[in-house]
C-alpha cells in the first residue's frame, strides 16, 4: 500500500509539472509575505465532503479553493489547478522545498497532499 502512495504521489507531481505551461489567469492569489507556505490539498472520493485546496503562509488568512471529487474524470482538472497554483506562487518568489502526500480510506478515499515552498 506504502508502495502505491508513493508511486501515486511521484506520478502526480510529475504530471503537475508537466501541466505548468496552462494559462494561469483564472486564479487569483492574494500577495504573500511570509517565509514558508503550505499549501494542503484534499482530494475526496466517497465522502460527504468535498475536495479542496487551502493555502496559507500563518500571516494571511487561509486561502481556499474548491477541486473537484476525486474521479478519474477529474482528474486532469484538479491536476491543472493544484500546477497553476503552485505556478503563480512560484512567480511569487516561492520555491517548493518538500512535498508530501498520503492516501487511504476504507469505502471513501481521501489523499491529503502537502507542499512546503519557501521565499526564494
């Protein structure tokens, strides 16, 4: 199962970055100021809640944006969002320093993904 996550996570970072090259102007960040983000991604199958995307730098107040449930069909939406994300915070001046995920769930999925960048 370890096995699995990993091979999942190392996928999906490879395809976020292979997606940055996407027109980057229906998102709009607020300016961060601090030295650390984290930005945390939820991504839901099953559950009563839905996916999502929090950002926050402990100074501005935690930014939100709704994906969508996990669905192989979502997929690519979801991907497509979380890269222009990161793009735009990278244009910021922020540089991922580690990232981090871990999935599971028995009936429901939940993977829960986790991105540290730091002011460059």
């Amino acid at each position: 199962m370890k096995k699995l996550i990993l091979v999942f996570s190392i996928v999906f970072i490879f395809i976020s970055l292979k997606a940055s090259c996407q027109d980057n102007a229906t998102i709009k960040l607020p300016e961060y100021k601090g030295d650390l983000i984290t930005v945390r991604v939820f991504e839901q199958a099953g559950t009563f809640f839905s996916s999502k995307l929090f950002i926050s730098d402990g100074i501005n107040s935690e930014f939100k944006i709704e994906l969508e449930n996990l669905k192989p069909k979502n997929a690519a939406e979801n991907i497509t969002i979380i890269t222009k994300v990161l793009s735009l915070l990278k244009k910021q001046g922020y540089k991922i320093i580690t990232s981090s995920s871990a999935g599971g769930g028995s009936g429901a999925i939940i993977i829960i993904t986790n991105y540290i960048l730091q002011k460059e």
